[in-house]
C-alpha cells in the first residue's frame, strides 16, 4: 500500500455498497461504514496503513463518539419532557369537569378517567373492562345504539342525551358525545364524553310545568276577557237606546212651550250634561271592547294632519273657553300627510286635548306642535301647564279605568280615553307616549308613518 494521501476505504461488498455520489450518508449509516471498516479491514492493513489515515480514522471515531453521547443526552432530555407532558395530559385528562371513556368495539370500557368513575360512582380501576351499557336502563340503550349506528354511518362526531344509572341506583342525565377513532392496534374505538346535565333537565321539566300553568292562566285570562269585552258591548249597546230616549225628551223638555222655569231649566241642563257623559262613556266603553275584541276596523288612508287639527282646533274651543285655557296651535306650511283612519286619528287628537285641559292649572295654556323627529315619522306634541306625574303615574298611565288617583277631584273621567288612543294610535302603527314633571306639566305625544307622495 502506498504511503500517500489517499484515504482508506472499506471494501465494497454486497453487504457494504460504496455511498450514492453527492450524498452525505446518514449519521447512523457512517458509523455501519466504519464498524464494516473495523471488520473488513485485516490486522495486517491496519498495521500498514500510514500513521495519517489512522489519526484520521481516530479522530473520526472519537468525533462520532462524541456524537453519539450528545444525542443520547438530548433523547433523556426528551424523553424527560415526555414524561412530564404525559404526567400533564393525565393531571388534565383525570382532573377534566366531564367524564371521558375509551370504549373497543364490544362495547367495554378499556379506559376512563376519574370524573367519569366519580361520575358513574364505580371506582376507576372496577369501571374498566364493564360494558358502557350496563349503566343504561333497558329504555334508554336504544338511543345509545341509534348515536353508534350514525357515528358508524356518518363518521363524524355524535350527540345524544339519556338517562344513566350509576352504581348506587341513582338515575342521571348525561350529554353524550361520541367520536370515533382507531387504537395502536388500528381496531376502531370510541372516544366518549359524559357530562352531567340533570340539574339542567329538571329545571326544563320545572319550566315546562310553569309554561303549562301560564299557558292554562293565558288562555283562562283571553276567556276572562272575551267575555268582559262581550259584556262590556252587549251593555253598551242596551244603554245607548235609552240614552237617546232621556237626551231627546230632555231636550223637548228644554225648548218647550211654554219655557221651563229658571229651576226646571237647571234641572234639564243637568240631565242633558249627565246624558251626554254617559254617551261618551258608552262610546269610548264600545271602542274598547272593539279593539280588545279585534273586531275594530280601520280605514288607513293618507290624510292630512293639518286638516285634522283644524277641525279638532274649532271642536275643542268651547271646552277651552269654558276653562279659561288658552290653546295655542301651529301655523302649517305643509299638509304632513300620514298614514291614518281620518276618524280615529281626530278621536285620539280631541282626546289628548281634552285632558291637557281638563288638567290644566287655572288660566293655563296649552300648546299644540308638529315636528319630524326621524325620517318618514311625524310627531304631534301636546303640552300642557298642569300639575304633572309622577313616574309611578306614568307607568300605568295607559291601564284602562285607571284614572292615577284623579277620580277624587272634581274632573269628570273614566280612565278610558288614554287607553284607547294608545290602542288606535298603534293599530294605525304609530307610538304614543309622555313626558312630564311635576310641578312643571306634560307633554303628550304620538307619532305617525308620513305618507309617501305619489303613492
């Protein structure tokens, strides 16, 4: 052998084939190479070869010993972080709000975690090996096998909810979630979750009695009140014709010939105001069993609010000149058309004006304003001086019959009135409200849709 540079290679053997050109052999092929090298080689080469190539195949070794023990350190390091992860993910997986079971394909229980014993109330290492049915009652199982054959035909993650028993007889309810997977054997497995939701079905079953008795109390209160409505129409009706009897005698009596004396004019004028009170009363009393009923009918066409004013304007003044209240009403540049039952859309507005005078303070004023507070929506304002509500007043401001403790001074009311525009203003799909403060006054209030021109 020459003494050159040359370094001295193994033998190429079936066993040893010579590296593919261009490519670095791996580390652990390297180390086959020079363990080859060790066998291949006689005692006799190595005597020989020059003092070099052995210092440098030396050196070669020592380097991949070296090597070798850095990686043995870093797979202990490794293997210690796997440790810890692992110890980690069972702390987790032990220590989860919701039982977790791993059950083969006979239906057993090959592993669970502690929530899931605790749970079932068996002890972890008893759990495993018994068949997940076996805290299913007869009834229930079906829906387990139904959640399978899906999970089976579908693939994909599935959810049922059944009652269990665990093992001291108690029933629950779970949530059931099942996935399907395959184990290191690659046999098919199921990944289970249980959660605990009985609290949750006996709220539900609690809910549903009280839906039941509010469902029961609702339709005993439509009963109730169809029947009042019914009542309230069939008196109205039978009070009407004799109320037009006593107005129309009371007023022959009044114009009569001869005259009523000065006490017999007195005594008329009061039937004859009397009279007129309970016609109204009637009439607002029909309107409301009407709208209660559903039976009321409007006719919603685009009117003019100005026009509308302006007649409420001169039907209001004797009242308001009666009261010594003065009425002030805008100016209109425009004729604000909104979407309304002309008459129903008058009733409501002589309604808010009657009351902001009839509670008015002395000598008070009240005033009458149009604006646009959004776009496509009119608002008519009505703004009196009088004593003002409170907020609990404002609160059952729109309750029929409730006339907010008025009924003891000397305005005449049924508490009806307010109770009806509100009901008119929404059927023609508007709003109404208030605003006030005591010992200020109130501001009354109801929007309309405007109308769209051409339309």
């Amino acid at each position: 052998m020459d003494s050159d540079n040359r370094t001295v290679m193994p033998p190429q053997t079936p066993d040893n084939p010579a590296p593919p050109t261009g490519e670095a052999p791996s580390l652990r092929r390297r180390a086959e190479d020079r363990y080859q090298v060790k066998l291949a080689l006689p005692l006799e080469m190595l005597k020989e070869m020059p003092a070099q190539d052995a210092q440098l195949l030396y050196h070669e070794l020592r380097v991949h010993q070296i090597e070798l023990e850095l990686q043995n350190e870093e797979l202990r390091r490794v293997q210690v972080e796997l440790e810890a992860a692992r110890e980690r993910y069972f702390d987790l997986y032990d220590m989860a709000p919701v039982g977790y079971c791993t059950v083969n394909g006979d239906g057993q229980i090959r592993e669970a975690n502690l929530t899931a014993a605790t749970l079932l109330g068996v002890p972890r290492s008893a759990l495993v090996k018994l068949r997940i049915t076996h805290f299913m009652p007869m009834a229930q199982r079906s829906i387990y096998q139904q959640c399978c054959a899906l999970l089976d035909t579908f693939g994909q993650t599935q959810t049922c909810e059944l009652q269990m028993i665990t093992a001291t007889g108690q029933p629950i309810w779970v949530n059931l979630v099942a996935n399907m997977a395959r184990s290191a054997e690659s046999a098919i497995i199921l990944r289970v979750m249980l959660k605990d939701v009985s609290e949750r079905v006996r709220m539900d079953a609690i809910l549903q009695v009280k839906n039941a008795e509010l469902e029961r109390a609702r339709r005993l209160a439509d009963k109730a009140n169809s029947a009042k409505s019914d009542f309230l129409t069939s008196m109205s009706h039978e009070l009407r014709s004799p109320l037009h009897a006593i107005l129309g005698f009371a007023q022959l009596l009044e114009g009569g010939n001869p005259a009523p004396t000065a006490s017999q004019k007195s005594s008329i004028e009061q039937i004859i105001h009397g009279g007129w009170y309970l016609l109204d009363l009637v009439n607002e009393i029909l309107d409301l069993a009407s709208i209660e009923s559903g039976q009321m009918a409007l006719a919603v066409a685009h009117e003019s609010l100005a026009e509308v004013l302006t007649e409420c304007q001169s039907m209001i003044e004797p009242q308001s000149t009666a009261s010594g209240i003065v009425v002030n009403f805008p100016a209109f540049a425009q004729p604000f058309l909104v979407l309304a039952d002309r008459r129903r859309l008058k009733q409501v507005v002589i309604n808010l004006l009657s009351n902001a005078i009839k509670y008015n303070r002395q000598q008070g004023t009240v005033t009458v304003s149009v604006s646009q507070p959004s776009t496509g929506r009119v608002r008519l304002s009505v703004r009196d001086d009088g004593q003002g509500l409170t907020p609990e007043q404002m609160a059952n401001l729109f309750q029929p019959f409730n006339r907010l403790g008025a009924e003891h001074g000397p305005q005449e009311g049924t508490g009806i009135g307010l109770a009806v525009s509100k009901r008119l203003v929404e059927m023609m799909g508007g709003s109404i409200g208030v605003t006030s403060r005591v010992g200020v006054g109130s501001v009354f209030w109801f929007e309309l849709a405007l109308a769209e021109e051409g339309t």
